[in-house]
C-alpha cells in the first residue's frame, strides 16, 4: 500500500476523512490532496468556506511534517496564515499542494497552494509546525 492510500484509510472517521479530502500523493518533500466543494462545505450557495480550505492545508502540512520526525515524536500547528485570492466553486474540486519551507528538529515550515481545477491559485497557508520528540535517556530536556 502507497502512502497516500495509507493515510486516506487512517483518516477515516476523522476530520480529514469527514471533510473529504482525498490524498493524491503522499511523500516526505510534498504532499498533494484534493477536495470537492460540496453544498455542505460552502458558506453561501456557491462559495467553498474558507474554513475548509485552511483545514485542507493544515491536513496536508500536518502529515508533511509527520513523514520528517522520529519515530514516536508528534507535531502540532502552532501558525498558520492564510492568504486567499478567489473562491473555491461548489461542484469543482480544488488541489492542494504542500511542500517543506523548513524541516528543523523542533520546527517545520509548510507551505500549501491551493488551486482551482483550471490551475488559478485560490489560497496559499504557511503553517509551522512545532516537532515534540521523545527524549533519550538520561538526555534531559
């Protein structure tokens, strides 16, 4: 099983999968994922929320930064800023694209653009990403 078939059965029953994003490729250099504007994300008839957009990206940096840290070590979003430039249309299915900005040991920068079936840039988010890994023995804090 490829990584992006892997991540779409883990997210099931979670937010992501409840949204519907649907991973398209699934690498530690860049993840891409996609998501229909259904009436049911929109915020008035016609216009994908911007909320589900951010959530898309925040998915998608979320899951970069994961493939880039220790085995046992979690991440969290602690930034993220949304730049917006059009509407996401009900009915078409937009695509996010993340990739690393920085992959530190204690922070992870992505960045994610988002765009419209025809290839217009919808949004861009940066998000950092802050890296929790265990500790070793005896290594302190």
């Amino acid at each position: 099983m490829d990584f992006a078939s892997e991540m779409q059965e883990r997210m099931k029953g979670f937010f992501p999968g409840t949204l519907g994003i649907r991973f398209v490729s699934v690498e530690p250099g860049r993840v891409v994922a996609e998501l229909t504007a259904r009436a049911a994300l929109c915020t008035v008839p016609g216009v994908l929320h911007g909320g589900a957009v951010m959530s898309l990206a925040d998915t998608l940096g979320a899951i970069g930064t994961a493939l880039n840290i220790p085995e046992g070590a979690r991440t969290t979003t602690i930034e993220s800023k949304t730049n917006f430039f059009g509407p996401g249309v009900e009915g078409t299915t937009i695509t996010a694209e993340c990739r690393p900005v920085h992959r530190g040991r204690r922070t992870q920068v992505w960045q994610t653009n988002v765009t419209s079936p025809d290839g217009r840039l919808l949004a861009q988010v940066t998000q950092t990403q802050f890296v929790d890994a265990p500790q070793s023995p005896g290594g302190g804090s």
